[in-house]
C-alpha cells in the first residue's frame, strides 16, 4: 500500500474523468459502494453533484464523504452501546 496519491479513471454521467486518491481511500471508497450496493461511478456522482466545484476538489470530496461515512458508523456505534 501506497501514501502517494494514484491517479484512478471514473466515469462520471459519460464524461471520463481521473482522481488521484491514496490506496487507503480508494479502497474504503470501493467497500463503501459495495456496502451501498453501488457501483464506483455511481456513488462517485452522487459525491460530484452535492460538492460545492468551486470549494473542493472531486479528489478532497471523496476523501471527505469516506471520513464523514465512518465517522457516523463509529458515532452511531457508540450511540448504541449508551
């Protein structure tokens, strides 16, 4: 496993498009689509569509909706052992 961002090939709406994401947040980005029964392109668009384009990045987006996706596991985890 790399730290150095890769760049990886997305499909968003027909358009192709690249995002260099580092291994660990491409392959939690993947096990998040398989978890919501999504494909990649897919949840990559819907990330695409609510991000503000002039503030961040397709790249900055994923990694924030993968860090925000299991922050509310863990909070929803520890909610339910109170």
């Amino acid at each position: 496993m790399t730290l150095k961002p890769t760049k990886r090939s997305l499909t968003l709406q027909g358009h192709r498009t690249s995002v260099s994401l580092e291994d660990r947040f491409w392959r939690a980005f993947c096990d998040i689509a398989k978890q919501e029964n999504k494909a990649i392109n897919e949840l990559a668009v819907e990330i695409d569509v609510t991000r503000d384009s002039t503030q961040q990045g397709l790249a900055s987006a994923i990694r924030d909706f993968v860090l925000k996706y299991y922050m509310d596991k863990a909070e929803n985890l520890t909610s339910s052992l109170k």
